[in-house]
C-alpha cells in the first residue's frame, strides 16, 4: 500500500466545490470518479480542506492510499488524460506513510483578486470581483494589517457555523497591485481559517476602502467578536487557495512551469 501525495489545480466556477455533495458536482468526486477507472479501487481522497462552490484552487493538497502499480509520478500524467480541461493535477508522488493533507498543514495561503476600473474585465470574469468604484487603497492596506498575529476571528466566520476555537494566526495579510493596471490582490496567509473568514476579511476591507466603514471598524470586530461588526461576505469566484506548506513539503517547490 502506497500513499499518493498531489498538487491540484481547479476552476472552481462548475464545481459545487471541493468536497462530495449531493446537490452537484464536485471537485473530489470527479477526481475520485477517474482514480477508480485507473486503479480499480474505491479510493477516498483527503484534502488539505474544502473550498466553497465557485472558489479556485492553485494549489490544494490531497492524498490517498492505493496498492496499484502506477508509478506515483505518473498519477498526474494519468489523470490529467481523462480529467475536464478545469482541473489539473500540477504534482504527484509518493509520501510517507503517516502524512495527512489536512492535520499536518502548517500553513495556508490565500489570494483574493479584485478587477478594479469602471467596466468589467471579461477574461477575468470568473477568478476577479469587479469594483467599479473608487477604493482607498492605503486604507484597505492599514486594515489589513491589522490581521496580523493571533486573534480571535469569531466576528470573521459565517453566522451559524460553530467551531471548538475561534482563534488563529495568519502571518501575512497585504494587498497589493497586480501586474496590470487594475489588478488588486489580497494575499493571506494563516495558521487556518474559519469558514469564510477571508471572504469576509476581504468584504470588511473592501468597505473600508470604499469609504463606508472606518479603518477602526476592523479592529472593533476583532475585538467584539461579533459579525454585525464586520463587512459582508466577498464572492466566492474572486478567491483562489494560492500555496499549503507542512513540515517538510511545499506546494511552491513542486508547481513547475516551462520556460
């Protein structure tokens, strides 16, 4: 039995999102669907966590257990054969036996693009939010930091979803311009996030910046802990699962592009 590490690549706009549901199709039962049709197993896969409906994936993590023959490295070659041109595996090889794509995660890293000018981008229509209005972007840039460190983001998380702990670190949180006029990004990245948590990270920036909360407003919600403090929550389509680091794997040291 070998444990079979990947690097995945999604558009997420088709997809009900990472995980198996009975309202659509998802991500892991594709994946799951041609895995079965190239080991004859009924393989499980575990992901490094779930993304919503219409959120992408860069680099989402995911492992399972086959005794098949197949070469590890030739996982991403098999699969992509029979895979939708929305999905891509982008790495494939063997792990250690103990590895965990979700309990090992040290840290994950986020991007949120904004297309922002006064018409829509149609080439960015599915992975961009568009912001027509104007954006204060020093202020959105002093919101965001005060994310940084550990806080606890009760106020940041979806109403009606409970969880053991609210608290979590996230070690980066910045916007910056994009390589062309009008793109904007939000990078983050953390300990973990709560459900929706950047969504609504980004909603609350974005209302700072489009001059109807206050940069104190932020720091309000951290404090009070309660969501009619923070904004509202952005699209799913502008959010994209940018990188996964563990102890001792990178996602960043194994997404190769030709030159």
């Amino acid at each position: 039995m070998s444990r079979i590490r990947m690097i995945i690549q999604y558009d997420g706009t088709g997809y009900v999102g990472w995980q198996t549901q009975p309202n659509g199709l998802s991500v892991q039962e594709r994946l799951e669907t041609e895995l079965k049709k190239i080991t004859g197993e009924d393989i499980r896969l575990h992901a490094s966590g779930r993304t919503d409906s219409g959120v992408h994936a860069r680099a989402q993590v995911a492992h399972f257990d086959t005794k098949s023959r197949v070469p590890p490295d030739k996982f991403a070659f098999a699969l992509n054969a029979g895979l939708p041109p929305d999905i891509r595996i982008a790495y494939s090889g063997v792990s250690p036996d103990d590895f965990h794509a979700r309990f090992d995660v040290e840290k994950k890293h986020y991007r949120y693009t904004i297309w922002h000018g006064p018409h829509g981008n149609p080439f960015l229509r599915n992975t961009a939010l568009h912001v027509h209005h104007p954006l204060n972007l020093a202020l959105m840039k002093e919101a965001a930091a005060l994310v940084l460190g550990a806080h606890d983001f009760a106020a940041f998380k979806a109403a009606g979803t409970e969880m053991k702990s609210t608290r979590r670190t996230v070690y980066v949180s910045q916007w910056q311009r994009g390589e062309a006029p009008g793109l904007l990004y939000y990078e983050v990245a953390g300990s973990g996030f709560l459900y929706n948590m950047v969504r609504i990270l980004v909603g609350t920036m974005l209302e700072i910046g489009g001059g109807t909360r206050s940069v104190e407003a932020m720091a309000r919600a951290l404090s009070t802990g309660q969501r009619e403090d923070a904004g509202s929550t952005a699209p799913a389509h502008g959010l994209t699962l940018w990188r996964v680091e563990y102890p001792a794997f990178d996602t960043e040291n194994h997404i190769h592009f030709s030159e």
